[in-house]
C-alpha cells in the first residue's frame, strides 16, 4: 500500500547548510526517502513557505510542484533555480506574485511536464486545521 510523508515546514527539518545534529538527522532520513522511498512506495510531500531554504538534494527529487503565493520575486527565482524550472514556466511568475488565496500554480510529472494548470480549491478545514469534515477524509482499506 502506498505511503505519503508529509512533512509542513520542510525547511525546518531539510534545512541547506550547517544545522544542530538533530535537524541533520532529520535532513538525512528525508533525503532517503525522497531518493529511495518511491521504490518501496514511500511518497514524500513537503510543504514549505520558504523553498529557498530547503536541502539542495532533497529539492531536486521533486517530481511535483504547486506554487502558491510568493512574497516577492527573489524567492520564487531562488525555487525556479533549486527545482529546475525552465523560462517556459518562468512567464508566469508575475501570475504567481499577485495569486490570491487557494490558487496554484502546478508544474511536473502531474502535468505531463507539457502543461502549465491554474488550479483554485475550497478549503476543507476550518481555522487553525483542527477539524477536517469526515465527508472528505479518506478511510483506509478493510
């Protein structure tokens, strides 16, 4: 059966550079699940505010991406950079400058690498995401 990590605030646990020993040992179990894991149907989804400061090797198995909002434009140059985002891809950036909340930019395997999708979604928790409707939480198999 498949696996997802998801891991919020990926930057703080794959952070680039030296970091305490701890985060270290965190970097380093990401890396092997985000070079490794997908063999054994382990799928790692990081999330991250700050890409920018994400571990270099983690970043670059990144077969999918949204782009949500982006405060300012070094940054999302800096992710562009990190993931390998071609200038096709790169025109749309002022898009993603002025995107409101709940709209995405997807770019990878997901899209056949081919197509650029804009995507907006409800949300589905209430502030705060301590609640999730049952009405939209997957059971697992019997």
């Amino acid at each position: 059966m498949p696996t997802f990590v998801i891991v919020d605030e990926a930057h703080s646990l794959a952070p680039k550079g030296d970091c305490s020993t701890f985060k270290a040992r965190c970097r380093d179990v990401l890396r092997e699940i985000a070079t490794s894991g997908r063999k054994v149907g382990i799928y790692l989804i990081l999330v991250s505010s700050r890409p920018d400061k994400l571990d270099p090797l983690v970043a670059s198995e990144v077969g999918n991406l949204a782009l949500l909002q982006f405060g300012n434009r070094q940054a999302l140059e800096a992710v562009a950079s990190l993931c390998g985002i071609g200038d096709d891809v790169k025109s749309n950036f002022d898009k993603v400058l002025r995107f409101p909340k709940g709209l995405a930019l997807l770019l990878g395997e997901w899209t056949d690498n081919e197509s650029i999708f804009l995507v907006s979604a409800m949300r589905r928790t209430l502030e705060s995401a301590l609640y999730l409707d049952p009405e939209y939480w997957a059971s697992p198999p019997a």
